[in-house]
C-alpha cells in the first residue's frame, strides 16, 4: 500500500494532474481521490462530497476536480443511464476508480471500511464493493479501448450495477458478490429497456473469473 501511495498516487496527484490544468486547490483535490476512491461502486452525490472534504468550495468545483482526477486515469463518476440525455448529466455519479488497487490504498488510509456507515463494514460487505469496483475498472478500461459508454442505473431501490451502451446495443450487468442482492433491480431494468441483453457475474452461469478474463462477450 505504501509503495502504491507514495510511488503512483502521490506523484499523479502533486504532479501530473498540475501539468494537465491549474488546480486552486490542490489539497482539496487530492482529498477528493482518497474520499471519493473509498466510495468506489458507490453512489454519492457532489453535496454528500462537499461535506467530507474541507474547504471544497462549490459542486462545480467537485465536478471540476473529479474530472481532471478522470483524465488523469484515476477516479470517475459514471452517470446514471436514461434516454433522456439532460437527465443524465444531471444525475448523481456512481464513482468508480480506475485500478481496484486504488480503492483499497483509500480505505486503508481513512482507517474504514467503508465510508458513510458510521461502522466496521464486514468481510462479505467490503468484499461486495471491492469486487464490484473492479468489475466497473475493467468495464472502464474495455469502455476506452472498444468505444462504448459505460453507465449504471436506479430507479428508487431498484437498481443495475452497470449499464453499457454501444450504438444499438445495450446491456445490463449486475454484479452478485458476496451480499445477498436479488434480480428486482434487473428485472426492471429489461421491462423498461425490451431487447437489453443482460449479464449476471458471480451467478451460476458467469464467473467473476470468467469475466475479468474477458471471456464473455459484453454484447449480444
């Protein structure tokens, strides 16, 4: 974790991210990564944001910051998928690290499990979000090298690990990792959008293995 830290993240948080633009502040957008990175597979709007960090400013200044953190290849917010596109710009993001690795350097350093709960996440629970965050960092990864956009989805409790999107194509992915989740969520999600084709990793069929190595198809 220490070499993580002080070998990757630090030199791109001081360094590479100040060469892309000029950063006011540049303690509030490095304590925007290691907030936001703990937070990774998770929902959490720019307000929530704000009242973790010190000294923030506004949410345009969070959404500034978190994209310079995304071009700097290492923490992004995923909106949530609509058809409207105003609808989705506006929505809250899902935050999702670029390298799982990223995640768990950000946990050990604020000394939680998770963020948010007010205590000890458990060993099934943690693992939940760090195996769903790195679902999402390699759907990310493939979203750049393929072309194709990459989103997640809720509609009141009901809810779609990821949502992506390739011309016509659309396909919904839920992740089952370690917390009991039904299919409600996806259930919904493919009576909304008839003719998704839809993925379940970690199930019966789809290993998280199976699927890391890319050997199942994300499009039908």
């Amino acid at each position: 974790m220490n070499y993580m830290r002080e070998a990757i993240i630090e030199p791109t948080l001081t360094k590479d991210v100040l060469m892309i633009e000029d950063v006011r502040k540049p303690a509030v957008l490095a304590e925007l990564f290691y907030v936001g990175a703990a937070y990774s597979a998770r929902e959490i709007s720019y307000r929530k944001l704000l009242g973790q960090l010190d000294d923030a400013g506004n949410t345009d200044t969070i959404a500034n910051y978190l994209r310079l953190l995304g071009n700097a290849g290492v923490l992004t917010g995923l909106f949530k998928y609509d058809e409207k596109v105003l609808k989705v710009r506006g929505s809250s993001p899902r935050l999702i690290t670029y390298d799982p690795a990223l995640m768990t350097v950000a946990i050990g350093k604020n000394q939680v499990d998770l963020p948010g709960s007010g205590k000890p996440q458990s060993d099934s629970g943690l693992r939940g979000n760090v195996v769903e965050s790195a679902i999402g960092s390699y759907l990310l990864a493939r979203s750049q090298a393929e072309g194709f956009e990459l989103y997640w989805w809720r509609d009141g409790t009901k809810e779609v690990d990821y949502v992506i999107r390739k011309g016509p194509k659309r396909t919904a992915i839920e992740v089952k990792s370690g917390r009991i989740k039904g299919r409600g969520g996806l259930n919904a999600f493919l009576e909304l959008y008839p003719g998704t084709y839809a993925v379940v990793v970690g199930g019966a069929d789809v290993s998280v293995e199976d699927f890391l190595l890319g050997k199942i198809p994300l499009f039908q």
